[in-house]
C-alpha cells in the first residue's frame, strides 16, 4: 500500500486558519459584535470579548439578549459553514487558496432560531460552541451553548433550523 | 406617542440599542413599535447584503421588553426564552420595524409575540420578515397574597 508523504503541519495549519478567517470574517455584523474564532482542529470555539455597547441592562448591569441571541446565531451559522468547508477541503473537493471573500460557499439560511436564556450575561468575555445534530441535503439541526466564566454554568443555550444553500450552484 | 414614560427612557439608557440605532416609534398598553435603520455594518450575508438575523433578533428582542414594560403594572423585565422565524429576507437599504405585544401577563411571567417588516412590508402590511414569541420575567412588585403560614 503506497501513501502519500504528508503536508508539513504549518501548511496545514495556515491554510485552515485562512479558510476559517474568511468565511468568520466575511459576516459584518459578526465583526460590528467583535465576534472570533478560535480553532482546535476542526472544532471552533467563538469569543465574544465584553464591550460597553453589548450592555442591554446597565442597571445589573447584564449583555443585551439580542447580542446573546445574535451570538449563538452566528456561532451556529459559522460551525454549520465550517463543517461543510471543512469536509469539501478535506476530500479535495474545495482548494482553500481560491478562497476569498467573492468565493465563499453561501452561508446557511436561518429558518427559526430558540433561545433559551438561563442567566443574565455577566459583563465580561462570552463564549459559544454549536454541535450540528443533524445535517441533511436541505435542512439541518444546530444547537449552540453559551457560557462565561464557567464551561458548566451556561448563561444561554439555543436550537436553530437552517436552510442549507445548494452545494453544487454555491459561488 | 404617549408621554416620555419609564419605559421610553429605559429604552434610550440601553447601550446596545443605542449602538443599533434605534427607535421607539409608538409605546402604550402592552404595545410597542420599534425601528432601525439599514446599516452595512449589520448585514449578515455579504453575497445579498441582508441583514442579519442576529441584528432583527436584537430589535425584536428590546421590542419585546419594551412591550413588557408597557404593560400595566409591570416591572423590571429579563428574556427567558425567544424564538424567532424567519419568512424572508429583508429588502437591503430598508428600515426595520417590530411591532410586539404583551399578550398576558402573570405576576412573573409575561407573554409576548412580534413581527418584523421592512418599509415596504410595514407600509402594506404585508408578509413580516421575521415573528416572534417569547417568555419574559416580571416582578410586577406585587407579593402572592399569603396563604400558607411560613410561606
């Protein structure tokens, strides 16, 4: 069985941490909330680092619920992305140094989206996981998680239904 | 508009809406009328240049508290819970209107619902880009009268 000699590790890196860069910096409102990802492999990991304009209670004071909720939609949308990226880049099918921001695949379409807000966002850094329950041709299942100080204590958690664009006319 | 009311002002002390721009158009009776401006900053698909869901999601969120708010005899208010669909795209270049309504309320739980149009949509009432439903927190600072001894 021959197999070929495997890439040198930062070429691998890089060009998924490019990939990753373009499509997560692609969304403004993603950037307006100063939104990043963070990658572990193929797992990601967003950061929403605390600002002042985030605040929807200055009494508490606490984040907004529709920075939260705005937060875990674009987490979801992102690892939902990410996941099919990764795999066309994987089996070859996407080179990700044609990659830009005029080649991106289209993004997922929210169909509906449940938040269910467990705590109030403390004001300090957030951060967000989604796991795709279920991804079929057409629709598929996201769940997000959302927590702060504390990877146990979750402040939020959502469900989304999105629409996936057809993969084979995507830009 | 009825007059600058607490909940109005509330409104306007709120950071992010300040950030997003918006508007308390009409506020009364468990009612409330909210708007934001298109913004390139808050587009959520750069191929169409439609907002994000995560942009109406906030509008429609202050929204629904707002109408909370103007609920009679109500209190401070948090979100427990909101879902929102998502019918279709909002036209890009156009405002954003939500429209919620404090269905019921309970001691410490109220009830909302809410719709988001465009400017052509709002103006025709027509198809709404986004609805929502949603459960907030009340303390409406009245105590369950007590019944139960030690309670």
């Amino acid at each position: 069985m021959t197999r070929s000699r495997p890439e040198p590790v930062q070429v691998i890196k890089q060009r998924r941490d490019m990939a990753l860069a373009t499509l997560a910096n692609g969304i403004p409102y993603s950037q307006f909330l100063g939104i990043r990802f963070d990658r572990r492999g193929d797992e990601l990991t967003a950061l929403l680092p605390f600002d002042e304009q985030l605040i929807g209670n200055p009494f508490l004071p606490a984040l907004h619920g529709g920075v939260t909720s705005a937060f875990l939609e674009i987490t979801a949308i992102i690892e939902l992305s990410w996941s099919m990226l990764w795999e066309d880049m994987e089996n070859g099918k996407l080179d990700p140094g044609k990659l830009d921001a005029e080649h991106l695949p289209r993004l997922p379409k929210t169909i509906d989206f449940t938040v269910d807000y467990l705590r109030s966002g403390l004001p300090r850094d957030a951060y967000a996981r989604a796991r795709v329950n279920r991804s079929g041709r057409r629709y598929a299942s996201v769940h997000v998680e959302a927590w702060q100080d504390n990877r146990a204590r979750l402040f939020a958690q959502a469900t989304g239904h999105f629409l996936i664009p057809s993969r084979d006319t995507g830009g | 508009m009825s007059d600058p009311n607490p909940a109005q002002r509330f409104i306007e002390a709120i950071p992010h809406a300040k950030a997003l721009g918006m508007r308390l158009e009409s506020i009364g009776n468990g009612k409330a009328v909210m708007s934001m401006a298109y913004d390139e900053r808050f587009i959520g698909d750069p191929a169409t240049g439609v907002i994000s869901g995560g942009a109406v999601s906030a509008l429609m969120d202050t929204c629904c508290g707002a109408a909370v708010l103007a609920h009679p005899e109500s209190g401070p208010t948090a979100t427990l819970d909101l879902r929102i669909e998502y019918m279709r795209a909002a036209r890009p270049g156009q405002r954003i209107f939500a429209r919620a309504e404090c269905f019921h309320a309970t001691r410490t739980v109220a009830f909302v619902r809410a719709v988001a149009h465009d400017e052509s949509s709002h103006a025709e009432d027509g198809l709404p880009v986004a609805s929502a439903t949603g459960a907030f927190t009340l303390d409406s600072g009245k105590k369950k009268p007590k019944t139960e001894a030690g309670r």
